[in-house]
C-alpha cells in the first residue's frame, strides 16, 4: 500500500487502468476515495457529519449514504443513528470490507446493524424509503447519463418531505473526460444543467454553495417537487 501522493502522473494514468479492487489496495482505502491523509480523511467525514446535524438530522431518521466508500461518514453516522437505520451502498465492495474492519471499533456494527448493498447499476432496492441521503463526491465522478440514473432511482425512495445532499464540481462540462464513470476521474458541471436534470426526476434543488469543502466542491440540497 502506497500513499497516492507519492504517484508521478504517469503513475497515476497507469493506475486508471486497474480495476477499481487493484487501485484499492495500491492506494489504500482512504486515499482512493480522496483521504490522502489522516487528517483530510477525519476533516472530510466531521464536516459531512457536523452538516448533516445542523440541517436536521436525528437519530431515528433513515439515512443512505450514497457512494459510501469506506465510512468515511458512516464511521460516524452508524454510532449516531439508531439500529439498522444507516444505509450505505457502494460500487466496490472491498471498500466497505476494510472500512468495518479497520474505521469502526468495538465491532459496533453488531450492535448498529447497518445495512449495505454493493452494485454500481443504482439499484436501491434494499431501501424502502430514506429522510435523508447524501451523495458526497459521486456526481463528481458521473457522466451525465449517470447523474441521471441517480435521480431516476433515488425518486421512488423519497418520502414527502426527504433531504438528498449531494456535492459537485462546478465548471465547464465540455471539457469532461470521455467515456463512462469512473472514480478516480472528474467530471464538472453547471449548476443550471444539475437543476434541469433534477427537475426531469421530479426533483428541486437549492444550491447551498461553499460549506468549507477542501476542494470546493459545492453542496446542493435536492427534494421532492
């Protein structure tokens, strides 16, 4: 295991082309998912967990961490919540392996019960319904048929009154790269062409902005319309 800042850039192209399982174990399962260090790792998880408090959110509310890597949240959600009701699901499976083992102590997921689904098609059908959800650093990753596919399946799970937080880039979609998803490649977008697309999913959005995100990624609050 190696730190991913130490990768040259040619080091880091060559990597693309391993799986995502590969990349796991090359990188490390906080650096993959953009912990290159213990302190970014714990910052990003606290301030995800801090804003989620501060717009609502309770211990008997059902929460789906969308894109939940290795608990970086979840590390802090699943103590917090009440019994089986985190949620978290994540296209590479040996990410949320290594994050039970190595990011939650005192084996509380015995005692929490959270639920996990592995599968990078959207498939929600593990959940009945969430209060809230947050998707922090996936749409960055999305093509836009992806980002798509996100709010067609995550609509039928919404209750009345849900919260979706979701982040992105903010730029110039014209200059993403080709070809499908992928995680470790970016992706930008305007937030006129996120709320248009949210809007064909019978979503509104409110960009919420800045929230102190280390590399400016925007957060933006998605609900039913």
């Amino acid at each position: 295991m190696i730190d991913s800042r130490e990768l040259t850039m040619s080091e880091r192209v060559e990597d693309l082309l391993l799986s995502d399982t590969e990349r796991v174990m090359k990188w490390g399962h906080r650096a993959y998912i953009g912990g290159p260090n213990e302190k970014s790792w714990y910052e990003n998880g606290r301030r995800q967990y801090h804003f989620l408090i501060s717009r609502g959110l309770k211990p008997h509310h059902v929460f789906f961490d969308i894109a939940c890597g290795s608990l970086r949240l979840g590390q802090y959600l699943i103590p917090f919540l009440e019994q089986g009701h985190y949620y978290g699901i994540d296209r590479e499976p040996s990410l949320i392996q290594i994050g039970l083992r190595e990011e939650l102590l005192f084996e509380i997921e015995k005692f929490k019960h959270p639920n996990f689904a592995c599968n990078g098609n959207f498939d929600f059908s593990f959940i009945e319904q969430y209060d809230f959800a947050i998707a922090q650093s996936l749409f960055t990753h999305l093509t836009e048929i992806d980002v798509h596919r996100c709010f067609k399946a995550l609509r039928p799970k919404a209750k009345k009154n849900s919260q979706f937080y979701f982040t992105f880039f903010e730029g110039n979609s014209d200059k993403n790269p080709a070809g499908d998803s992928h995680a470790n490649k970016n992706w930008r977008y305007s937030f006129q062409l996120i709320y248009e697309i949210a809007s064909m999913h019978a979503f509104d959005c409110t960009l919420i902005g800045s929230w102190g995100h280390e590399n400016d990624q925007k957060i933006v609050l998605a609900q039913p319309s």
